[in-house]
C-alpha cells in the first residue's frame, strides 16, 4: 500500500531509454522512461507515413537499440509502447510515466479536425497503444478534472494510480545544456552560426508544446512540462500556462537553487545526470525523475531508499 501523493514519490528513471533494453529497464525498478520523437522524416509529403513517429537521438534510429527484446528492426513510437504496455499487463507496478522529447515540429499545416494529422495523430497513437483500456491512461485532463474548482496542484495517491501510465511532452534547447557548454566542443557551440543552427532545431518543439495545450481542439492526454529556457525564446503571453500550470518541470542541475520551491508549488522535476559524476546529493533528493544512462547504478541506491516501483 503506498497513500503518497504521486508528487511526493521518486522514481528512478533513464535518460534515452531507447539505448537500452526495455523490459530490463522496467525490471530494474524503472519508472519513468524517455523516448526521443521526430514525424515521419519522408522528403515527399506523398510518401510519408500518416500513423506514426519515429524514435531515435538527432534523427530517427540513431542511438536506437533494436536487440535484447526490443521491436525488432522497428523504429516506430506505436511499437515501442506497446513494449512497454505488454510488460504492464504482467506486472503490477507503480504509475510509469513516459518523457517524449518531442524533436522538430509536429504542427502540420493541414492539422484539421477532419484529418489525423501532427498532434491529433500523436494522441491517436498514445491511445492506440497505452489506451487500449483506458484507464490504465492517466491523461492532463484527468489531471484537470481531478483539480477542478482547487487552489493547488492536487495528485492522486500512488495506489490510486496503480499499473497507469502517465505521458509528458516536452523538448530540449541544445544551446543552453550545460554539458554541451562543458563539452571538449563547447568552442564551436559558442559560435553564432551553429548556435543559430541548434535553435533552429529548438523552436519548433517549443512551438509545438505550446500549440498542444493552448489549442482546445486537441485533446489534453499529454501532461505540460516547464523548461525554464522556455522562458528565454518565447513570447511570455504564449507561455501563460506553463511557468504557473505545468504540473512538472524539465530542469538543469544548474537550476537547483529552485529545486525546493518547485517542490513546495507541488511541482515534479526531472533532471538529467551523468552517474560517472557524483551528483550532489542535496539537488539529487530533490528530483523526483533523476534520469540518467546508468539505471543500474549504486548512486540510486546510496541516495534514496524509497523509490515507487
């Protein structure tokens, strides 16, 4: 039995999940999994598949392990979750909430009511596969009802939300991680044309987050997260709903000086880390998602004793 609200718990999660093999990231306590999405990459908008994204790092199957039980050869967000769904059906488990770093733009000109295009086919998907019973799906509409006519972000218990899933948009700024600015490279991202260049690659994931959740004919299934770069490359009246409304945020260690007022705002944070570095153990038991390429790593374990599984 676990009572604690959801954002109260911790949850082990890896950063690219895709590099790895699924079932044995979920058999190792895993709960929170990321999964890098661009759309259908075809030059000829002829040819292009209209029922899926794909999965990959920079482009689609970069970085992608197709082995160790994985889809096979099958680069296909649909696939990949119905992985992760299978694995549910036999286990009981805490919620397992899915990062989709969303990775270009996915707002096609044509995204009209009566054709699934770009957002529309990005929910058909997520339903398709983890809403096969829908209420193993704990939707941001969920989320908005559950919270209707309250002051505060209020989260079900963890056995309130037992064996669902709970799915999260959001996108990175390349520019501004702070490993790329550490990085052996980091001389050439200084300069004016490749930062513009990863900009370019930015903005639209950006766009598309706001487009997702401030348009009221798509439908709310995805939960909002907060990068407070959003805040450095948008209009401030686009971003009205995400600084004081997205129930998590996508942070930098950098950011930890307000790790503990986002968690007092019942805020959920997720931060990347390289587990070769030691974190610092005080942000470090701050973040409900540490996400990391190490999920077997002893620094789970020495820092935390009670992660939700």
């Amino acid at each position: 039995m676990n009572s604690k609200p959801y954002n109260k718990c911790f949850f082990k999660t890896t950063h690219n999940s895709y590099k790895f093999y699924l079932k044995e990231q979920l058999d190792h306590g895993v709960r929170g999994l990321e999964l890098d999405i661009h759309d259908d990459p075809s030059f000829f908008r002829f040819l292009r598949r209209k029922d899926n994204f794909k999965i990959g790092h920079l482009i689609p199957s970069d970085e992608v392990n197709f082995g160790d039980g994985n889809p096979f050869l099958n680069n296909n967000l649909e696939k990949w979750m119905d992985k992760i769904y299978e694995w549910s059906n036999k286990h009981d488990h805490g919620p397992i909430t899915i990062f989709l770093e969303i990775k270009g733009n996915f707002i096609d000109e044509d995204n009209v009511p009566s054709k699934k295009y770009g957002l529309k086919r990005l929910n058909e998907q997520i339903l398709k596969s983890l809403g096969k019973k829908r209420d193993k799906l704990y939707t941001y509409q969920n989320f908005l009802n559950f919270n209707k006519d309250k002051n505060s972000l209020t989260w079900p218990s963890i056995d309130d939300l037992k064996n669902k899933f709970i799915v999260v948009l959001m996108s990175f700024y390349a520019a501004e991680d702070k490993r790329v600015k550490r990085s052996i490279f980091k001389f050439i991202f200084r300069t004016k044309i490749i930062r513009e260049i990863m900009e370019r690659i930015s903005l639209p994931a950006l766009k598309t987050r706001i487009k997702y959740f401030s348009d009221p004919e798509i439908e709310k299934i995805c939960f909002p997260s907060f990068n407070p770069n959003d805040l450095k490359h948008s209009n401030k009246d686009e971003l009205i709903f995400f600084p004081d409304k997205a129930p998590f945020i996508t942070a930098d260690q950098s950011d930890n000086s307000n790790f503990q007022n986002y968690r007092e705002n019942d805020r959920l944070i997720r931060v990347d880390f390289d587990p070769s570095t030691s974190p610092n153990q005080n942000w470090f038991t701050e973040v409900n998602f540490p996400a990391s390429d190490g999920f077997k790593s002893e620094i789970y374990n020495n820092y935390r004793n009670d992660w939700t599984v």
